[in-house]
DNA sequence: ATGGCCACTCTAAGTGGA
C-alpha cells in the first residue's frame, strides 16, 4: 500500500500536475491540502476518471484538505471534533484496513502572533483528538502540512529561532510522538538537506533553501510494515509548481 | 536569504503563505 501528502497550494491550479502525478505513481491514498476551493467546484469527475474517489473539506480563498483513494473511503470525519475552528484542515477516514488522519496545520505568521497562539491552541486539541483516534484505529497515519521542521536538519540553517522552527512547535511534534507515533521519514536512511517544501522567490529550490514540513507519522503495526519513505521532488521541477513536493510511504500490506 | 514569488480576491492593491 502506497500512501502520499501533497499540499498542492490550489487544486484548479495544480489539477493537472495532480492527475500526471496519480498516473505515474499509483498511489493508493494522496492525502491534500490547500484545495483552495469550495466543495461545489471540487475536480471529482477528473478524480473519478482518472480511477480514484474523493471525500473533501474545501473553503474558499484558505485552507481545504481532501482524501483520495483507489478504495472506499469509509467513517469519515472533518474538523477536530469539539473544537470550533471556521478553517477547513482536517479529514479523516478510513481506507481497507488503515486509518488515515488529513491535516492542514496551520502556518503560525511568526511567534508570538496571534496566529502562533491559534496554532499552539489547534496542536493541543489536535493531540487529544488522535490519541482518541489511536485508542479505535491501531493501524494509523496521521499525514499532511505540518508547518513544523522537526528539528534543526530539516531545515536551512538560514532558518534560526522563527516560525515551523520553534521551540514551542517542535514541542508540540514530539507531543504528537509521544502519542505512539513514528516520523516515518526517519526509519531511512535519507539525503543531506532533503526537504519537502521550498520558497517561490530567491531561487530556493535551484539552490535547496527548503523546510521538511510534510510528514507522515505512523503507528507501531505501520512502522513494522513500512519499508520505504520518500520525497519526489520531481512536481516541484514543473512548469507553475506548488512550493511542496510530495511524500510517501509504501507499506508491505 | 529575508527580497525579488505565487494564489487569491467584490480585478485594486492587499492578504496570506512558509
């Protein structure tokens, strides 16, 4: 089984590099974020004909995640239950036999702001929330944008004590590890400087002046099943890219 | 590196992203 996270920064954009890259990979599960877009104009006759289904959670101008699944995607939930937030970034459903969790974390604008605040608030609710899930679904991943770089060798070193970098965030991940959970990208052996999203200005990802944000962290019975994570770089390289690149696990089942 | 981009929006500049 194949799983993938892919925050496209606009689905009607990106449509086409969506539908090439469904095709030459063949996931199982392409998690997104950023639709960008209303569930009224959501792409699902282009999804459906290219061999997948589709549940999705869109807003307009901000925000919007969705599953899309060779299976049936079944127990479907959007939102962080009990928690009121206006912003679209959370599904989750089950697929076969895996729980797959949809998150768009929020960006944070710079410590201290207001938004920090609202994404330290989203993470803590987001963590009771999973721990819940973990307790009815064993076999989880919990994917998607995370705007937080685990630690100081997933990022540029130009990026120091700022936003997706802070102490309070990284904290935050490790509470999310502590659930139970494993950043799947680690089990390998990786690359120097391998990163999942790069700034549209400056030349960033010519020169690689990136942020690994993208994860995919997985339960026990999923860490002894994976074999393989990995970033394919190859979308960023098209022409009107998203600044994120896509990430994947392959799992024996 | 800190800007210079990109997508979006009551199609103008302004907001937000990361």
């Amino acid at each position: 089984m194949k799983i993938a996270t892919w925050n496209v920064n606009s689905l009607k954009v990106r449509l086409p590099h969506v539908l090439d890259w469904l095709a030459a990979e063949q996931p199982d599960v392409l998690c997104l974020q950023e639709l960008k877009m209303e569930d009224s104009v959501f792409p699902l006759a282009e999804i459906q004909a290219a061999g997948y289904q589709a549940v999705f959670h869109g807003q307009k101008t901000y925000n919007g995640v969705a599953i899309l699944s060779r299976h049936a995607a079944v127990d479907v939930i959007k939102d962080i239950p009990g928690f009121d937030d206006p912003q679209k970034r959370i599904i989750a459903a089950t697929i076969d036999d895996v729980r797959v969790i949809c998150g768009y974390f929020p960006n944070g604008q710079a410590v201290g702001s207001d938004k920090f605040a609202y994404k330290l608030d989203w993470l803590a609710a987001l963590t009771e929330w999973v721990r819940d899930e973990l307790r009815q679904h064993p076999r989880l991943v919990l994917t998607g944008d995370f705007n937080i770089a685990p630690e100081d060798r997933d990022a540029h070193p130009a990026w120091k004590d700022e936003i997706h970098v802070s102490a309070p965030e990284r904290a935050a991940f490790v509470a999310l590890e502590l659930l139970g959970l494993t950043d799947a990208f680690r089990l390998f052996d990786q690359d120097d400087k391998a990163f999942s999203w790069w700034d549209y200005r400056m030349n960033a990802f010519e020169r690689n002046f990136g942020l690994r944000i993208d994860h995919l962290l997985i339960s026990d019975p999923l860490v002894a099943e994976c074999r393989r994570c990995w970033t394919d770089t190859a979308p960023r390289k098209l022409e009107r890219p998203s600044d994120h690149a896509p990430v994947l696990i392959e799992l024996t089942k």
